[in-house]
C-alpha cells in the first residue's frame, strides 16, 4: 500500500492510500487534486473517507463520488453530501480490504470522527481530520475543551507507532507555540529543526506517530508539571488540568 498526502489549497492535505490499482482518500476538499493523482497513477477510486462538515474537507466529495462512483463515509451526526455511510464511534468501515475504526472524537465540530486501522503494512494508521495536528490540535468551533481533551486523550491511548495523518500543514506553527510552553523540551527542539529543513525543501512533516506526538505535542501533555506550571503562568486563574488544556488552546489561539 501507499500513503500519499495530495496538497491541497494553502495547507490542507487530501490522504490517499492504494495499491497500485484502486485507491480511498480522506477529506477531499477538492476534486482536482485526486482526479490528477488518479489518472497519473491509473488507479480507481473505491472510497472516500470523511472526519467532518467544514468545506476544505467535504467539496471535492460529490464530483469525485458522480465521477467514479466511490463509496462515501461521514459521520452520522452532521451535514455532508449524500448519499453517504454514516458512521459513529464504535462503528467499523471497510475499504480497500481493511477494517478501519470509527471513533468519536468531538471537540473541533461536534460530530466530527476519525479513522484507525490497527494494521497497513504492518503499522496502524490514523486518519483524524482536524482533531490531532503534529504538535497541536483543531480549534474549538463546536465543542468544549474537557470534550476536545478527552477525544485526543483517546487518540494519545492508541499505539506508539500509529502514523498520524491530519489534514493540515500547520506544523511549524504548532512547534512555535509548543517552544513557547516548553522551552526546554529537547524533543521538541529537534523536532523543529527536522520539520524546517523538510519544509524548505517544500516536502511534507506528515504522517507524524504517536511516540514522538506524545513527546512534543503540548496538547496531549497538559497534565504534566512544566505545562500546566507554564499554563498557570499565562493565565494565573488557570485551577485543574482541563483548565490547563483550556488555558493552552486559548493561548493559541492569541499567540503570534
Ligand atoms: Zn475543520
Ligand atoms: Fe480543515
């Protein structure tokens, strides 16, 4: 199988997994990058996997499904294109011969889902929208902080070498801001310097893994000391750590 992040707007990713002959991909914002990684491959496109409403992620899915024909998977709970496979936690989907995983996890949109399949090649893959970033996570736009923790506390759970595959090229960024929380995390420092010298050869930081996330990523580590110490020290009404995490998000968002 190969994995294949098809860029896509100014920082969006559309994931394609095939095998040389047919092929799924996730959150398909537009149709054009596909049809020409479809046609420059000759594959045919069986699946379309979808995490959530927001437009960069479901407007290419209706000409690709009236063009090929491809099965279409959402979540259950919110607005997309039909016909589609509605989907919640618990639930499995099969494409391309693999079993994936649908889990809830609420926080960026309210039913927003991800993908995990235990096995592809030998590693898991994760495809979780714009849940879980390398090194950050999605905005809070239907959801509370305590529901976005608890949702990438259930990704975090998953196995060390799980590729992590988000929708977005936000990396660097996120590393900026998680610098800023953890000066002295040296992980995190090497991190860094690996993803800028990919990005200034124009090359993608994804898929990221889970090891390496829980490392790095200020979002799955809100409960350790020196977070929530540099969280408290932003905000000094900051109490517990779902306050931490909400502290961190907040943050964020202000943080230039
Ligand atoms: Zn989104
Ligand atoms: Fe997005």
């Amino acid at each position: 199988m190969k994995l294949i992040p098809l860029p896509a707007f100014s920082d969006n990713y559309i994931w394609m997994l095939h095998d040389g002959h047919t092929a799924l991909v996730v959150d398909p914002g537009d149709a054009q990058p596909v049809r020409d990684a479809l046609q420059r491959e000759g594959l045919q496109l069986a699946s379309i996997l979808v995490t959530h409403h927001h437009a960069d992620h479901t407007g290419g899915v209706a000409e690709l499904r009236n063009a090929t024909g491809a099965t279409v998977f959402g979540p259950a709970t919110e607005e997309m294109p039909k016909p589609l496979q509605r989907l919640s936690g618990a639930d499995t989907c099969s494409a391309m011969g693999l079993s994936f995983q649908v889990l809830d996890v609420p926080g960026h949109t309210a039913g927003h889902i991800a993908y995990y399949c235990p096995a592809v090649d030998g590693a898991p893959l994760l495809f979780c929208g714009d849940t879980l970033f390398s090194g950050g996570c999605g905005r809070l736009f239907e959801g509370t902080p305590a529901q976005m923790l608890a949702s990438l506390e259930s990704l975090a759970a998953l196995p060390d070498d799980t590729r992590v595959c988000c929708t977005h090229e936000y990396t660097l960024s996120n590393l900026l801001f998680a610098l800023a929380v953890e000066p002295g995390n040296t992980d995190l420092q090497q991190y860094l310097a690996q993803c800028q010298a990919l990005r200034a050869q124009g090359l993608p930081t994804l898929p990221s893994n889970l090891a390496l996330e829980r490392q790095i990523n200020p979002f799955l580590r809100s409960r350790l000391p020196a977070v929530m110490a540099a969280a408290k020290a932003h905000d000094a009404n900051m109490t517990d750590s779902a306050g931490a995490f909400a502290t961190l998000r907040q943050w964020k968002n202000d943080y230039r």
